[in-house]
C-alpha cells in the first residue's frame, strides 16, 4: 500500500475514533475524555490531509 494511501485510511481511522470518544465523553460527562476524542479527531483530519498530498505528489 502506497504511503498516502495508508495515511489516508489510518487518518479516517482516527477521525472516527476521535468521535466516538467525544460522544463517548459527552454522554457520559467525563470533559478529558471529550478533549482527547476532539484531539484525536482533528489529528485524524490531518492524517487524512496529509496522505491526499502524497497522493497528489506520487509519494
């Protein structure tokens, strides 16, 4: 698997992750849960980002 492809997936992985965790934390009222799942969210979000580059780069 190409490297921007992996990142990619790995990205959406944590995205979703990240969100489940957020609601997670929401529901249950725990705020730390709540912020890392926000935190691991936008991590993902640039994990996906940065793959599209290396695809577009052909890296």
């Amino acid at each position: 698997m190409k490297t921007g492809t992996k990142d990619k997936a790995e990205g959406s992985f944590h995205e979703a992750k990240g969100k489940i965790k957020e609601v997670t934390g929401k529901l249950t009222g725990k705020p730390n849960l709540e912020v890392a799942g926000k935190n691991e969210e936008v991590t993902g979000k640039i994990q996906k980002k940065v793959g599209q580059v290396k695809t577009v780069l052909g890296k």
